[in-house]
C-alpha cells in the first residue's frame, strides 16, 4: 500500500476525468466564475478543495 499525497489541484483534463463533466461544461462554468482557477506557468488548475466544493453544490 502506497501512501500517495493529496491531490492540491487538477488540471482541466483530470477534473473532467474526476468530476464526469465534459471540458466544454467545465470551461463554461470557469467563465461564469462558478468555478475558480489558478494558473501556474501556462497551466490552467482548479483547486481540489474548489471542485469539491462546486460539486457538492457549494460553488
């Protein structure tokens, strides 16, 4: 059993993978600023705590 850290923040592709919403639905809600994101370099990430909480309905 490996014992791997937490995940900070997800790209745009693992948030699709992780949330099961398409990249055109992600991208929709970042630009309605229903979903927060921060960029590192020319990365795009959304922070796990930020899609967490947009999933739960707290976005």
């Amino acid at each position: 059993m490996t014992n791997q850290p937490q995940k900070l923040a997800y790209s745009i592709r693992e948030a699709c993978a992780a949330s099961s919403l398409g990249r055109t639905t992600i991208y929709a809600h970042i630009a309605a600023g229903r979903l927060r994101v921060v960029r590192v370099g020319g990365r795009t990430l959304i922070p796990a705590e930020e899609l967490q909480a947009f999933i739960k309905g707290n976005g």
